[in-house]
C-alpha cells in the first residue's frame, strides 16, 4: 500500500496516469482502523485501473487540509491531482466498490 506524505504526493499523485483513490485517516480512528482491511482488498480489484495511496491526516495535515478534510475516514479520488470525488464514511466492501465503480464510470 502506498504512504503518501509532502515527500511523494506531487510524483505519486499530481503527476500519475493513473487515477488515484487517496483512503484519508488517523490512528485514532475506529471507522477509519475498520476501512484500511477494506481499503486494501479492494486495492487487488483495480489493480491497472486505480492506484490505491493511504494517507495520515496526523502527519500531513497540509495535505488533508488541501483537499479540504473535515470527516474521517474520507476516500478521495483524483486524476492528475485534481479531485473528481470523494466518499466519506465507513461502508462494507461491496458498498465501496459499487460507489467506486460508478465513480470510475465518469472519468
């Protein structure tokens, strides 16, 4: 799973091909600790299609207030660094990829 901070966000993010679903989180976050098991099967599903980053709203706030971060855990999607959505909240594996998927299906 790929960690975002200040450091790779411009490479990883802004300069990708590839869109990017950015799982937006903290440590202290029960809903956010229930996502990450999801977050990470549903990363085997888009393999090519989405690159899936994590990133801790503790340690880059700047970027989470970038993207304008007010609930957590917040799943934003981007293409070239620009957010075409977002999904906020926690949701069972099958909700997420069918709001995934309808999200994928406008870009």
């Amino acid at each position: 799973m790929l960690e975002l901070n200040a450091e790779n966000f411009e490479t990883e993010v802004t300069n990708s091909e590839t869109p990017v679903i950015i799982d937006f989180w903290a440590s202290w976050c029960a809903p956010c600790q229930m996502m990450g098991p999801i977050f990470e099967e549903l990363s085997k599903d888009y393999t090519g299609k989405l690159k899936f980053a994590k990133l801790s709203t503790e340690e880059s706030p700047d970027l989470a207030s970038r993207f304008n971060i007010t609930g957590i855990p917040c799943l934003v999607i981007t293409k070239q660094g620009k957010e075409i959505d977002r999904i906020v909240g926690f949701a069972p594996k099958e909700t997420m990829k069918e709001k995934i998927d309808v999200i994928l299906s406008k870009i």
